[in-house]
C-alpha cells in the first residue's frame, strides 16, 4: 500500500533531477553573497552577545542591521525581535511613509487578507490608514492574471506616495512576482513620479533570486523572520530594508520619534538571527525543490496547480486547486500528521486574526506559525485552494506527500 503513493512521488523526483541541480548551483551563489556580508562586517562571536533595557549600543544588532543592508542591495536595514510578524514590519513601513492626504497605489490587485485592516477595507475605528486620511487604490490584474502593464503605465498621479508591490501570490491563483517583473514596475512608477515610493512586500521571496528588490531600484521593502531570512531557525520578528531615510522613518514607527533605529533590545535572539540568515541560502533552496515536487505530484495526479511543475520559482509557495472544502481541511490533515510537531493534532476550520474567511491550517513546526518550515493552509473559500509553504528538506515534503495523496487521492 506504501508503495502505491511512493510511486507517483519517486517519478516526480526523477522528472525533477536537473531542476534540483540547478537550484542548488543558486543556493551557491545566494550563500556567497551572504558569507561576503558576514566577511565585510567582521562578524564575530562578541556580536552574539545582548543588552538589556532601552538596547542601546547594541553592537551585534548595529551589525547585523549592516549585514542585512549588504545582502539585500540596501543602503541600511533594520532587524528587529520587536515586530511581531511580516504584516506588523509592512505596517510600519506603510505608516513611516504615509502621510494624511497621501495616496497609496497597489498595483498587484487585492494585497494579502492582512492587510486589508491595516489598509481600511475592513474593521473601522483602529488606527487604520484610511482613518488617519490616507487614500487607496489599487491596479486590478489583466485578464492573464499578471500585472496590467498598459494601465500601470498611466496609474501614478501626483498624489500618489507609495505604490505597493506584493511580490507572492497571496491567497490568490496568480504569478507571484520575479525580481525583472519588480524591476520593471518601479521603472514604470518612477518615469510616471520620481518622488513615488516603491515599496515591496517581500514576504516569501527571500534568495529565490540572486538580487532582492532594493537592489533593483525599489525604495523600501520589509518581510518576516520566520519565514525565508530566518533559515527555519529564528524565533520572531521581521526586517525592513532601503534607502535610509525611509528605514529610519519605519524604525520611528516601530519604536517612536527620536529613538527610531537606537532602541530595541535583542533579548539574546543575535545568534539565532546571525545563524538564520546564514542557513536562510540554504533552507529557501530546499523550499523551492518542494514546491517543484508538489507541483509535479499533483499535476500528474490531473489537480491545476499554480505554478506549474517546470516553471521557475518566484517565492516558496505553491498553490493546488482542490474544488472541494473537504479535500482542502483532508489535505491539511495529512500534512499535520507527518509534521514533526503536533503530529497528533486535527486541522480544523476557524477564524485567524486579520483574515476575512476562516482558514485551515497545517503547520507543526518548531517556531509557531513558522512558514519557512513546511506547512499548508488555504481559506475556506471557492475555489477551495491549499497553500503549501516552506520545508527545511525536500525529503519531508516527499514524505508528506504520501500521506497528502492517500488522503484526496487523484483529482
């Protein structure tokens, strides 16, 4: 019986072989770039060493702020245990940058459930942009589900501050963003209003590429640490990387005028940040071989997945249309079942903060809501599709993947 769901998987990974060699040629290269940094800033063990209180000359936190900038093609960064999540250091960002009577542009279509309170088109009476008079649009995609180039060309007006760019798919069946595509956004956005701030959402697509957004022109983007830059290791917190002026404005958000970038204790959490960016190359590669092999499983069992098996990666998710609210919390079930947490645990649908559905989650990992481990999840929704994230080895996600089929079985 093992065998029958063993077999679909061992073909995947022979249609994969010359897909896997060359993810781990560019894992090479990410982790250069990394050793360089850590070379250039003389990074040592005293930098693993904390302060306590306000965390004032904190010098492991001012050099790995350093670290991050060089990796991401930055003029600074800023890494922090204090921002909560992905969504809490693009808020900050967001509200560093904005401004009463600006205009915020997405050019994306609709930006991630959590957003959307942070935003204004949901929850009232919080805090929201649209309560401190901040207005919002957004590009809607063409009908491909790509970004709508013709309208982008003319979409930045002068009131227009900040154009944001989700580079990962979301909860949405379309092509996250490459870092040519990002690119060429903020050329268009730039050539429309030099004074606009292209600010990306990272979140997800750490060393997928060889170069990050800042290093192609974008002002200013911020992801998670528990995802792609954590290396599966990191316990909390977030970054936001770009040109300085616009970090330290973040950094005055996140802790307060006059104190910006000086305060936050590191709580003894250096190590783990110096030692996840390190292995971060390494953990995305093994991310991206999972997402090929999801993708391959599935397609040949006849399910649409998004991207397709041979495609090249944009981020580490990977996206399968199940139909069926059944197959999508099955699914989650299995994958809970050979996590290495939790295994004994049952997905069950339910309400997350900041998500307008319910969702259903697998994800038994070290690091709670980790998604730079592997895990799946995906709103209770039409067209019901699942979300698989992360992996620390390839092989779990195979081993997973067993269990995943025996349970949904072919489309």
């Amino acid at each position: 019986m093992v065998d029958q769901y063993q077999k679909p998987i061992r073909q995947a990974e022979d249609a994969l072989l010359k897909i896997f060699s060359g993810i781990d040629t560019q894992v090479k290269e990410n982790l250069r770039r990394v050793l360089m940094a850590f070379r250039n800033h003389r990074v040592g063990v005293h930098h693993f060493s904390s302060v306590s209180g306000y965390g004032h000359d904190d010098l492991g936190r001012q050099v790995l702020d350093q670290v991050y900038a060089e990796v991401f093609g930055a003029e600074a960064a800023i890494v922090r245990v204090q921002f909560v999540s992905g969504t809490h250091a693009i808020a900050s960002a967001l509200y560093g940058v904005l401004r009463p009577g600006d205009e915020m542009l997405a050019v994306a279509g609709a930006p991630y459930d959590t957003l959307e309170e942070v935003i204004g088109l949901r929850g009232e009476g919080q805090g929201s942009l649209k309560d401190f008079g901040v207005d919002y649009r957004q590009l809607e995609l063409a009908a491909d589900g790509g970004i709508d180039w013709d309208g982008l060309g003319t979409a930045v007006g002068d009131r227009t501050r900040l154009v944001l760019i989700q580079r990962s798919c979301g909860y949405s069946w379309r092509q996250s963003l490459s870092i040519d595509q990002i690119e060429r956004i903020v050329q268009s956005v730039k050539r429309q209003n030099p004074n606009t701030v292209c600010f990306v959402d990272n979140c997800y697509g750490e060393f997928i590429e060889d170069r990050e957004p800042t290093a192609v022109g974008a002002d200013l983007m911020a992801g998670s640490l528990i995802k792609n830059p954590g290396g599966t290791i990191v316990t909390a917190g977030g970054y936001v990387a770009g040109k300085a002026d616009l970090v330290e404005a973040t950094a005055c958000r996140l802790t307060a005028p006059g104190i910006g970038s000086e305060g936050g204790a590191t709580f003894d959490q250096s190590r783990l940040m110096f030692q996840g960016l390190f292995l971060a190359p390494q953990m995305v590669g093994e991310a991206i071989k999972g997402t090929h092999l999801v993708a391959q499983v599935f397609h040949d069992l006849g399910y649409d997945v998004n991207p397709l098996p041979q495609a090249q990666r944009r981020d580490v998710i990977q996206a399968i249309r199940l139909g069926s609210p059944e197959k999508l919390v099955a699914f989650c079930k299995a994958i809970q079942q050979v996590s290495p947490v939790g295994s004994y645990l049952d997905p069950t649908p339910g309400n997350q903060p900041g998500y307008e559905s319910e969702l259903v989650m697998a994800g038994g990992t070290f690091v709670d809501g980790s998604t730079s481990e592997f895990s799946a999840d995906g709103p209770l929704r039409e067209p019901y599709v699942v979300f698989c994230q992360g992996g620390t080895h390839w092989t779990h996600v195979a081993i997973a993947l067993e269990k995943a089929i025996a349970a949904i079985g072919p489309a």
